[in-house]
C-alpha cells in the first residue's frame, strides 16, 4: 500500500500531517509514539522574538471542538534554531516551521533565518495583524496575503506553503491571490474566530474575548473551502478543520486535498496522525486501490 505523497518536493511517507499549533514542536509527543510515523511535522507558530503568548484564559471546550487564544507563545526563531531543530533533525520525518510577523518584511527575515539544513518547508501563517495597515490581518485581504508570500518567497530556498484563513467571504479569490504571489501549495483552513460567555461570572470565558474556533464543528466550512480552492487553484492543497478520523481525512483527499493535517484530535489522541494514516490504508485496501493519490479530487458530482 503506497500512502507517499509529495507537496511541493516535500515528500513524505504518509499524507497525514500535523497541524500548527496542536503538536508543540513535536519533541513533546516523542513519549506517546514514533515521531517517524507521522507525515509531517508542522511546528508551532514560531516568531521573530520570543512571545509570552495571551493571558490565561487561552483554551475553552466546545461542544463540537475547542476555542483557543494562545497568542502565539514560542521561544523566538533563535531558540527554535539553536535549541529545537537540532533535536528534531535526529528523526527522518520532513520538518515544516509555521511563521508569523508583525509586517511582510518581518516575515521575509524569519524566511532567510530559516535557510538551514533541518527545515522541509515553511508555512506562512498570515492570520495576524497587518500593524502597517492598521492591524487588518494579513490574511482578510488578499494585495496584503500576496504580499507576504511574495515576500517569503523572495528569501526561501524551500517549498513556501500559504495558510489561509476562512475568516473571509471567498476563498477562492485569496487561494488565487497566494497562488500568484508565489505560494507552491496552500494549507486551509485555520481556526474560525469565536468566543464564549460564562453566565454566571457573565464575563467572555477566554482572556482575549475572541478566540478560534477548531475541531469537528468546523470540518463542514474547511471540506468546503478546500473543494472550491481546488477548483480554481494548480498548486496542492493540505486540508485541515476537524479532522478526528481516516474517514474525516479522506473526505478532504476526495475534495481536492493531496495531504490533511490533524489538529485539535492531538489533544484527545496523542496518536491521532499514525492513527488516521493506518485507517487511510486500510480504506485502499478495502476498496482495492494501491496508491493514496487515487483519491486525490475524486469526489463525484455527478
């Protein structure tokens, strides 16, 4: 059974990620199973200085997912640099670094620190606020998307991979925008922004007020997003939102994506990524397919 897959000259053994954000920066899950096992490593938002993150409260649960408001808390690219990839370049698993700046420049900087043996791919968070344009997240509008990518691309000499957010009205038109700009694949979607209130304290539950929404409540929106950038975008797609299962992933491989990324299942199965890659294989061979690829876009509309 061949679950290989290749993103942009990433290549890996199985087409089962793990989401920024939701997996540290992987060294913390070494306990609980074989790093090797896994797709891809996409590490926690990782930022020019180190970051403190939000105040407490950070994570609530949902009924359907979680919300969480974490504010990018990382030790800074220095750190990770120094102190982390060595660790993680000990595993044969391709190592992806999420990246977040304040302006397009900051985040072309964070691309050229990055150059270094260890690191697959980057994955270019532009969900955060645009300070130049007033704090419009990069991510809302899609000259200022454009813009950043182009700016990644310009000082990468690795695959630069674009996340989208869904806080916006299409989706299509930002995946066509990054994909312009440079972009050799798109990741999609992030969390949706959300909040909760406690009615007894009647005070929002987290600190930030607002937070993101992640987990199954948001997988019907991200199968969603994921088919319509199909449809209008060459480079591949990794799809991420509520992914708790194999049969989740395949959905989004039926859809369009050639790769998934789990994300809020970490924190209920530790192991959910080699999970989800075994149950994908055992889906192939139950249907008599050999190759994970023939499922890539393959849903019927008609």
């Amino acid at each position: 059974m061949d679950l290989a897959t290749d993103i942009a000259g990433i290549k890996m053994k199985t087409p089962v990620m793990t989401a920024s954000g939701t997996f540290g920066f992987g060294l913390e899950y070494r306990d609980f199973m074989d790093i090797n096992q896994i797709g891809a490593i996409v590490v926690k938002g990782t930022t020019l200085e180190p970051r403190a993150g939000n105040p407490g409260r950070r994570i609530a649960e949902t009924p359907a997912g979680m919300l969480n408001a974490i504010g990018l808390e990382n030790p800074g690219v220095e750190e990770f640099i120094q102190g982390i990839l060595p660790k993680l370049s000990t595993y044969e698993v391709p190592i992806i670094v999420n990246i977040s700046g304040k302006t397009a420049e900051e985040y072309g900087e964070l691309a050229s620190r990055l150059n270094i043996p260890g690191v697959a791919g980057i994955e270019v968070n532009i969900s955060c606020p645009n300070v130049k344009q007033g704090g419009i997240a990069f991510g809302t509008d899609r000259n200022s998307a454009a813009s950043v990518v182009r700016q990644v691309k310009d000082n990468s000499r690795v695959p630069v991979i674009a996340k989208l957010s869904p806080n916006v009205t299409d989706i299509v038109s930002m995946a066509q925008a990054v994909e312009a700009a440079g972009a050799d694949a798109i990741s999609l979607i992030n969390t949706l922004l959300g909040m909760a209130i406690d009615i007894h304290s009647w005070k929002p539950v987290l600190g930030n007020i607002v937070g993101g929404l992640s987990g199954p409540a948001v997988k019907p929106v991200a199968l969603r997003m994921v088919w319509q950038a199909a449809q209008a975008v060459k480079v591949p797609l990794i799809g991420m939102g509520g992914i708790m299962t194999a049969e989740d992933a395949i959905e989004f491989l039926l859809a369009g994506a050639s790769a998934v990324a789990v994300g809020t299942a970490n924190f209920v199965n530790p192991c959910a990524a080699r999970t989800v890659a075994e149950g994908i294989g055992e889906y192939l061979q139950q249907r008599g397919l050999t190759q994970v690829r023939q499922l890539v876009g393959k849903m019927i509309t008609q």
